[in-house]
C-alpha cells in the first residue's frame, strides 16, 4: 500500500484559478503551465500536511504557508470548490492539445480526467466517509503526523502549529457527520463505536500522561537527529518537547474525544447496514467509485465479467500446477516451505536481492541518477499494528526522492515468501522504484509539479501488485536447498496463484455487496464455501462494506497493466521487450489506463 500525500482535499476549498484568465489564440502552452502551475500551488496552500508530503521546499515552488493548518471541511467550501473545478475544466477545455508539446498534452488529459471525475463525484454528497473504521483519517492522521520529517527549526514549528489546529479539523469532521446523518446517510452504530475506540486507542490518555506514547516518542527521536545535526540546541528541544506535551494533552486529546462525543450523539441515525447498494443513489456512486479508483475505462458489468473469467483460468491453472508438483515430489504442494525453507529474513538484504533480481525486466535507476537512493525500513509501532496496513511506503516529497521509508507491520507480515513479496510490492520493482523512477524522469523533462497531485490509485497500486506478482519467479530461485529447482517453481507459482484467487474472490464479493445487492449473511456463505473461518470471515466481510472499492484498485489496476502488456505486444511486435514496456509505463507515470492506452498506440504510429 502506498501511503496518500492528500488529506482532505475533497472536502475543502481549492480556489483552483482566478475568473479572469483568457485563453489567448497561440499561447496554448504558456496559459496551460500558468495554469497547472497556479492550481499545484492553490491546491496545497490550504493543507499543509499535504505540502509537507509533497515538497521538502515549497517556497522554491512559489508556496508559502504564514498560518500552517489542517484542512477544514464546510459544505459551503465544497461547494465553492466543485463551482471552481467545473469553471477551470471549462476552461482547459477550450485549449488546443495540437498546440502544446506531447508532454503537456498528456498532462493536460490527466488533469482534466481528474477534474472529470471530481466534478461527477459531486453529484454523491455524503456518500464518501472520512472516519471509515478500516481506513479512516482519525488513524491516518496520527500516522501522518508521526512520520512528518523534521528537516530543520522550522519543520518543527510548522508541525506543533499543526497540531494546534487539529481542533478545527475534528469540528469539521463532525459538521460533515452531522450532514451525513440529516440526508440519512450516516455509518452504523457499529462502525461509530468501532471509531470510539479507535480513538480512545490512538490517543490514550495515559500513554500520554506517561510520555510513552508513539506521537512523544517519536517526536523526541526526531528531535534528537536535529539536535545532532546541530541543527537546534539542548534549550530549543526541550521547549519543543514540552509543547509537544502540551498540545497533545490540552488540544489534541480534547479534540478527539470531542469528536467521540459527536458521534455517540449521533449513533442510532443509521439507516443502512449493508452495502452500497442499499442507498438510493449507491450502485451510481459505486460505478463512479469503481471508475475513480482503477482508472479503468470499463463499465461495471465488463470488469465485474473480467473477474469473473480470470477467476476460473487461475483456478484450473492452480489445479495443474498442484498436479505438476505431485508428478516433481510425489507429494501435495506444501507452501510451508515458503516460510520455512526460504534463506532470506533481513528486509535490507531483501530489498538488496530484489534489486538485483530485477535487472533484466526493468530499467535501471542508474539512467537517472549517480547518488544512491537511500531507504529506511522500520516496523510500525504496536499502538498502531491493529489499524494499518502488512506494510506501506511513505511517498518521498518530489522535490526530494531519494530518502525513502517503508514501514512493516509485523503483526499482520509474515516471513519468507510473505515478507520478500511484500517488500517487492511496497519497495523494489514496486512503490518505491516506480515512485523515484517516474520523479527523476519527469524532473529531468521538467515535467509540471501538478503530475504530483493527481492521484490514480489503479495505476500505483496496480503496478505494486503487477511487480508483486512476478516477484514470485524470483523467490523461486531462493528455495534450492528446500527442493529442486522445478518444484520450487511450481511451488512459487501455486503461492502466486493462491494469493491473486483470494484478492479476486474479494474483488468479486466487492462487486457483489455493492452493485449487485448481495446480503451479509450470502457474502459469509461465500466466503465459508472458500474455507475462511467464520471471525475470519465477518472481518473480511466488515472490511469489504466499510471500504467499498478498495481491493479493485490493486487488482483491477493489475489486469489492467496486464492488458496494456498485451497490446504493446500486439502493436511493437518482434520489437517487444518487456524492459522497454517497463519504462513505457514509469516514464508516462500514474494516468488512467484509457490515456495510457492511447498513449502506446502513438508509441506505433
């Protein structure tokens, strides 16, 4: 999982361009930079948590924050911002793509997608749910805040007036429930518990009293680099360390449970348990979501066919691989192995192995670049393991994407082929390379910084499952001395296999809760018939209905890189190669996958 840069830019004001520009006949490419440099910068003046993420300096950028907040919802703001989306797609639209370089050209169709998308996204108020219990940002900006890096002074400065603002962002938070529960929209009374105790899990009181807790600790680490660095002084970190304390005790803490009070009032206003598809306007919103989050040009009923299609392929392939290992062994396959014979356990020695696995079917960062990308992995802290993710990759600031981190959740990670496939997936050939590869590439074309805020979650994800995936032929060669080099193959295949059925049947139970009208009680039948334990079984199922959408962005995103493969097999021919196809796919960076198909077909004319 790659971590987002954006908080809640959805639900806030962007003051996108000012009403007066004209589109001067000839001058198509100077009034398109003007104006995506101009929506970047207005985009993130309002949210500078988002800011930090993006840029390590955004004053080089034209960006200067004198007041650093939160970001705020209001319906008013919304609205305002879904009347100034419309007026700068307007406006785009009337510009001449002939007229402007091929690099323009295709940032001009990514950024008026997006504004497609956001436009039609209006036509849902309060169908999104920020406080989800699976993904919700009470736990996300907790995480945000403990992985905010502190460069110098002022980093620090920036982060404690964040914190004084976290009042005002739980105050908008409950406005937008309490509109949530007046259209009748709100979550159920237990998923408004399960928030509860989210909250009174992160920001427990007495963690805090005691000076244990992960926002303290962990402030006071990244205090100490500064201090080393000679960067601040003994003086200036302890005053820095006590307001920390302050603001977490006397503003952070309150603001939460606040929040909490807003939602115990509001529990009982629930009208919906089940999916999507139960809400008057669900199925609309879903096919809208559907096509948010993959990028995929499909309609519902084709991707929901593709599914279901692939499903059946990968189920018989499995069938003859089991069979193939038995006629290698005379045994069945036994994916113990995968943990149990597998040699490597350090995740830098992984990453390592990884990398150099991978020469031969991507292209190498050293085109790009002569200092090393440096990589910090560490594991999640345990306040945190119930709430988040196996592993994530904190997306570096574009302006600075060497320094890179991924985080492990040892809770929920296993060893051998579970870590190495992890790792694939969050580092090398997945978030990580792409990620760095696509900013060099794209600083060296000087590309403009608006690429970096528009988010297509199919193509990130979907390329982080796609490496993943092919990351399995290279555990293979890892387990010889468990068993032969063909069984281990076969055996590498099967895991590879038995993990994408799984996502699949997800993917398909998301379908099917909220397009189609599946019940609770006919997703666990499901589910049981595929073996899952019944707890195992209502997680999986609470997952799916509190974050609709959300496997399809990897899996969809996969098959769509799958078939976008294909057609520049088709179109290049003998010429194919899959290295070339690879960078192909990092140098045109995240996109829609209708664009990036229109992209390759120029690659044949």
């Amino acid at each position: 999982m790659k971590k987002r840069k954006f908080f809640l830019l959805s639900l806030i004001l962007i003051p996108l361009l000012a009403a007066g520009i004209f589109f001067f006949h000839g001058f198509d490419g100077l009034i398109f930079s003007r104006a995506a440099n101009s929506f970047f910068r207005q985009s993130l003046s309002g949210d500078a948590l988002s800011l930090h993420f993006t840029l390590a300096d955004p004053e080089k950028a034209g960006i200067r924050v004198d007041s650093p907040s939160l970001p705020v919802y209001s319906r008013a703001a919304a609205d305002r911002a879904a009347q100034a989306s419309q007026a700068l797609y307007d406006r785009l639209s009337r510009l001449s793509p002939d007229r402007l370089s091929p690099d323009r050209r295709y940032t001009l169709k990514l950024l008026l997608y997006s504004l497609e998308q956001d436009i039609a996204g209006r036509a849902f108020p309060y169908y999104d749910e920020p406080l989800s219990p699976s993904s919700g940002l009470h736990t996300e900006l907790p995480l945000l805040l403990a992985e905010y890096t502190f460069r110098d002074a002022r980093d620090v400065e920036t982060y404690l007036a964040l914190l004084e603002t976290v009042p005002a962002w739980a105050q908008g938070l409950a406005a937008y429930e309490r509109e949530k529960a007046a259209a009748g929209l709100f979550m159920t009374d237990e998923d408004a518990a399960n928030v509860i105790d989210q909250c009174s899990e992160i920001l427990d009181e007495t963690s805090l009293s005691s000076g244990a807790h992960f926002l303290q600790t962990t402030f006071r680490n990244r205090l100490d680099q500064l201090r080393g660095q000679g960067l601040i002084n003994d003086s200036e970190e302890e005053t820095f360390l006590a307001e920390n304390d302050r603001l977490l005790t006397t503003v952070v803490l309150p603001a939460y449970d606040s929040l909490c009070d807003e939602l115990t009032l509001l529990m009982g206003r629930g009208q919906y348990e089940g999916g999507l598809s139960e809400r008057p306007d669900g199925r609309a919103y879903y096919a809208w979501l559907v096509k948010k989050n993959t990028g995929s040009p499909r309609e519902p009923d084709e991707i929901f066919l593709l599914l279901q299609k692939t499903f059946q392929k990968n189920y018989e392939e499995m069938k003859a691989l089991a069979a193939r290992y038995r006629e290698l062994t005379g045994a069945a396959p036994d994916l113990s192995l995968l943990t149990d014979g597998f040699s490597l356990t350090d995740p830098s020695e992984i990453l390592t192995d990884l990398q150099r696995r991978m020469q031969a079917d991507f292209p190498s960062l050293a085109e790009l670049l002569d200092a090393p990308v440096n990589c910090t992995i560490k594991d999640v802290d345990p306040a945190l393991e119930p709430l988040t993710s196996p592993a994530f990759y904190m997306t570096p600031p574009a302006d600075d994407p060497l320094h890179n981190t991924i985080c492990i959740n040892r809770s929920t990670t296993s060893d051998g082929i579970g870590l190495y496939t992890t790792l694939a997936h969050e580092g090398y050939p997945g978030h990580l390379y792409q990620t760095v590869y696509f900013s060099l590439s794209s600083a060296a074309r000087k590309e403009l910084l608006v690429r970096e805020i528009l988010y297509f979650g199919g193509y990130v994800e979907g390329w982080a499952y796609y490496t993943e995936q092919l990351s399995f032929s290279y555990a293979a060669r890892l387990l010889g001395a468990s068993v032969s080099d063909s069984a281990a193959s076969v055996l590498c295949s099967l895991a590879s296999l038995q993990r994408d059925l799984q996502i699949n049947l997800f993917c398909l139970l998301d379908f099917s809760l909220h397009y189609y009208g599946a019940t609770r009680e006919e997703i666990l039948t499901s589910l049981a018939s595929f073996g899952f334990p019944s707890d195992a079984a209502l997680r999986i199922y609470h997952y799916l209905r509190t974050d609709p959408a959300v496997y399809l962005k990897y899996y969809v995103g996969c098959l769509e890189m799958t078939a976008l493969r294909d057609r520049a097999q088709a179109l290049w021919g003998e010429d194919f190669c899959l290295q070339d196809f690879h960078r192909f796919v990092l140098e045109a960076g995240p996109s829609d996958f209708g664009s990036l198909t229109e992209r390759l077909r120029e690659t044949a004319s």
